[in-house]
C-alpha cells in the first residue's frame, strides 16, 4: 500500500449525469490515450491484466500527437542521467523531488529504447545514430526526434498500432465522468459517457479494481493555448471530487512561442517548437534587437518560464501583443526538412518563416502540477493512479524542463503497470470484482451552461496568466466564484442545473481545476519557476520552498495545506480550510 494512500471515503460530490446504463469488466481501466495512458496499458495488458482503454475522442487525438520537440534522455555521447538531473533542477526552481527525477533520468534512456522496440522511427544520421537537439535549458543535445518536428505523431502512431496489434480493448469518444469506489474506499472502475452510436452508448461504467488517469492537460482553462480542444482538465477535476490530492496547479508553464494569430485569437494555437531555437533560431523584437541576449546565459535557449518572462517583459515595455522568431538564416532546405509542420501551419496562416521573422507571444503550454502520486504512480486514493500532464510525481517543480513530458509518461507508466501487476500477484487482483457504492439520486454538483467555458477562459486569462498580481487573483477569484455560486444556489433553491452532457460537463470541470489553481497562485507570495508574481517579484525560498496540496471538500470548499519538498510524496498533513 501507498504511503499515500488516504481513508479513501471520498467526498460525495459527483457530476449530476444519467445512472449507467451498461457496463465492462476489467482489471485495469485506463483513462487517456496519450503516450503515458497507452504505454501503461500495453504494459498491463502484456502482464495478462484485462485492460480496458477509454479515451474523448480517437485514440490519437490527444496532447502527445502535437508534441513538436521530442524526448529528452541521456542517450548521447557523453551525456549522463546525472548532467540530465542537473538541468531538471535547475528548471525545477528548488521545488523538484530529487528522487523522482533521479527515476525519470535514469530509467529513461532503457525506455526510450523500448518505445523503439515497439515501432517508434526517430530521426537518425547517415551513420545510423540517433539524431540529438537541444532545447531550452539543456547543456547538451540529449532531445530525440521524429519526422523533423513531428515527435508526438510518431509515438502517438506507433503506440496505437501496438494496442491494435495486441487486441487491447478500447472505448473512444468516451469522456470520463467520476470514480467509482467500493465500500471500502477503493477504487472501483469509473463512469463515462460515449458519445456517439456504437456498441455502448450513453451513460456506462468501466467496473475495474485499478484506474489508472492519463487524461492529459487542462490548457483550455486559457483563452490561448497549445493544448487540444478535449483538455479540460477532466482528470484533476475527477481526482478533486474523489478526495484526493492534487499539487502545484499554480504552475502551469507558458509556452514562449507560439504561432500569434491576433489579440482576439481562441482556443488552440500552433506551436513553435522550442527546437527552432535550439538549431539557432533568434528572438528578436520589430526593430530586429536579440532582446535575450544578457538576459540569461543561454539567451534564447534559457528555461522557458525564463524566455517567457523576457518576451513579456519587452510586449509591456514597446506596447505590443507579440514579438518575432527570426530563422530566416536556416534557409528554405533546413525548414523543409527539420520543421515541415512548422513550416506549413506558418505557410497556412499566411507567414514564410524562410523570408520573414515569425510573430510569436507566449500561450498556456503544459501544467507542472496535477494529481499527487508517488514514485509508482499511486495517488491519496487506493487503487487510483496518475500519469503523464494529469499527474504532478514531483518530477517538474516550479518548471517543466523542455521534452521531459514525453519521457515522463513512459517512465511513470511502466511503474504504474509494474506495481499494478504486484497487487494482482499479492492481493488476488483478478479474482476480485469490484462493487461500486450506489451513485446518489439527488445530483450534488452544480453543473456550469456551455457558454460558462469561455467566461472562464476569458477571467483566467485576465487575472492568472503569465503576469499575476494579488489584485489580478482576486478579480479572477471573485468571478469564478459567482459562477460556482449563482449555479449552487440555483440547485440548492429550486434544484435546477444546467442540462447534463458533454459541454456542460467540461465547463464545470474547468471551473473546479480554475478554481484551485487560482487559490494556489494567490496563496504562493512569491515568484518562482513559471509562477509569476508581479507584487511578489522575488523567489523566496525561507517561506516558499514548499508545496501547495489542495483538497476538495464535501461542501465544494478547497482545503489547503503546504508541505516541504523533502516530504514529497509523503502522508499529507491535516489540511487547513482555506
């Protein structure tokens, strides 16, 4: 059993949704289909765990598709796990756990030399070797790469065929609603919606003693991000109506480049990959000035809260919405080559990055923080796991380090998949058929109107994006507040709320991962990684080298409690209600 592991009661609170009207048994469910979600699913499935695979929409249309960059490992000449950990703490602003970090650089290069084994094509010499970049904040070439700039595509493919190659069973177009638990507390499969005709439609239930949540990102909490349309944080916001953990959700990283298609832009945006940089691509501002330069000793290829930062900093100080990236320099050949689907996203938007700089400004990127596990994946409820964006194992800190995501999914993966298959082999996990606790009748979650999304998007963008201030925070917390209020008080007056479905659902998911970020950013008094405090401009390691753990309670109030970096994962603490 986890040291995490919680009383696993749960909270009560559930979405208000239709009762299941079908059901699968399984031994392991997974929720996601990205790189962490189908790699712990193969794992199982080749331990002989009957695995059930639900993912939104198609099983390659989640974030790891639009990977650009690669993954990082220490696979090259030289480079060690141990110059590898090095650059991830300094990304991580003295907020990573060294242990999980030392797991992921070390157990990483044999993973990615697994995901070869299962189909995965990288780039490669004429000699044969694997092609290695850099990318901001590595010392060394150490990213590998796909198809130029197409990384995501090509793991997303090669684990989709392998699932397919290997039977495992799949519901998509499914989005996950809540966790099932049993009467002792533990996990019990989870409920799911299907949208579309097929074999199971509707409302149903995946009844298995493992879940695992590999859900991905919340980006769509932002008016402008990366991120695909599907993630709305479902993941974060099922764990917080379970009763478990989650942490660090103020430290959501703002990717410095992005393709800037007008202040009025929504919804996802082309990314542009750190990579440009990294082969020697410049920032520049309209006058044609490497305004990176003397900023940090990486200049351009700096952390990416620090790029941010830097790119910020000179929109306020000319009175501009963007800046440019400047590779005109690589010429038509190295484009078409190493960045084809950079090359055409920009072609297709009307800009030529062989003859003219690129307009870029930063956009909501990746979430550091997530549901709290363990070094095997394990989070505060028994039996439930998290991997990849939707889990925080202490790998990030305060900062993502360019290209550890990928190699965190198959890392944290196959521990999951490990312990997993342990609890089958010590506790009986086949044989045992998990009984979930009837769902209450009465719905005890307000649910949000669809157009509530971009209330929300609009207010998180305002209040919590790349420059936060306490006065920002607490317009951005009193709004989001009146939404949660206005929509329970409706449902505790007159027990009305808003239609059950997919829109709905989603909007109230990104209230409640809105709502906690925003508790965690206002109570975090400082600057620190890609958290960004402009009344708090300093990094203050006396008061804040901490983490922020945030719990939901039974009445939707958010319980806070902190906890050193030391102790992390660890047996939380009382929480304090904040």
């Amino acid at each position: 059993m986890s040291a995490l592991a919680g009383t696993g009661t749960g909270t009560g609170i559930r979405l208000h949704a239709p009762a299941p009207g079908w059901s699968l048994d399984a031994d392991v469910v997974v929720v996601g289909s990205g790189v962490a979600g189908l790699t712990a699913a193969l794992r199982c499935e080749a331990a002989g765990l009957r695995t059930v695979v639900v993912t939104k929409a198609r099983l390659n249309d989640g974030s790891t598709r639009w990977a650009q960059g690669g993954v990082a490992a220490a696979l090259g000449e030289g480079d060690t796990p141990e110059q590898h950990l090095d650059d991830t703490l300094v990304a991580g602003v003295g907020l990573c756990d060294e242990r999980a970090v030392r797991t992921l650089v070390t157990e990483g290069p044999d993973a990615v030399r697994r995901l070869i084994d299962s189909g995965a094509e990288f780039d490669r010499t004429e000699a044969g070797e694997l092609q290695l970049t850099r990318e901001g904040g590595h010392h060394r070439r150490r990213i590998t790469h796909a198809g130029g700039d197409a990384t995501g595509a090509e793991i997303s493919r090669a684990l989709v065929e392998a699932v397919r190659a290997r039977g495992v069973r799949t519901v998509e177009n499914a989005l996950v609603l809540d966790l099932l638990m049993d009467a002792d507390g533990r996990t019990a499969g989870v409920s799911l919606h299907v949208m579309g005709e097929g074999q199971h439609d509707g409302v149903g239930a995946v009844l298995a003693p493992a879940v695992v949540l590999a859900t991905g990102g919340m980006g769509q909490v932002f008016s402008a991000t990366t991120n695909p349309h599907v993630s709305t944080g479902d993941g974060v916001a099922l764990a917080l109506r379970a009763g478990a953990e989650v942490s660090d959700l103020e430290f959501v990283q703002f990717h410095p480049t992005v393709l800037f298609l007008g202040k009025d832009a929504e919804g996802q945006q082309p990314l542009v990959s750190e990579a440009v940089r990294g082969e020697g691509a410049h920032l520049v501002d309209a006058d044609g000035v490497r305004f990176m330069v003397g900023q940090h000793e990486l200049a351009e290829l700096a952390p990416r809260d620090i790029v941010a930062k830097g790119i910020t900093r000179r929109m306020l100080e000319q009175g501009t919405d963007h800046m440019y990236l400047d590779g005109r320099h690589f010429g038509a050949e190295m484009w078409e080559q190493r960045f084809p689907t950079i090359l055409a996203a920009c072609r297709a938007h009307g800009i030529d990055p062989v003859t003219e700089p690129v307009p870029i400004a930063p956009a909501a990127h990746y979430a550091s923080g997530g549901v709290r596990t363990d070094l095997h994946g394990r989070t505060t409820i028994p039996g439930l796991y998290a991997c990849g964006e939707v889990a925080c194992t202490g790998v990030h800190g305060a900062n993502r380090l360019a290209s550890n995501s990928l190699l965190e999914g198959l890392v944290y993966a196959e521990r999951i998949a490990a312990d997993i298959q342990h609890r089958a082999a010590a506790e009986g996990l086949h044989a045992r058929v998990p009984v979930p606790v009837p769902q209450p009748q009465t719905p005890q979650h307000p649910l949000m109107p669809p157009e509530a999304r971009f209330t929300i998007q609009r207010v998180m963008t305002e209040g919590a994006g790349v420059l936060r201030s306490a006065d920002s925070l607490a317009g951005a917390a009193a709004r989001l507040g009146r939404l949660h209020a206005e929509a329970a008080s409706a449902l505790a007056e007159n027990g009305k709320t808003s239609e059950p479905g997919v829109d709905t659902w989603e909007a109230t998911n990104l209230l409640c991962v809105a709502r906690v970020l925003v508790a965690a950013a206002r109570r975090r008094e400082e600057t620190r990684g890609c958290h960004w405090r402009e009344d708090h401009a300093d990094r203050d390691d006396e008061n804040w080298r901490r983490h922020i753990v945030v719990r939901l309670n039974p009445d939707r109030t958010l319980a806070t409690h902190t906890t050193e970096t030391a102790d992390f994962p660890a047996t939380a603490q009382t929480p304090q209600e904040q």
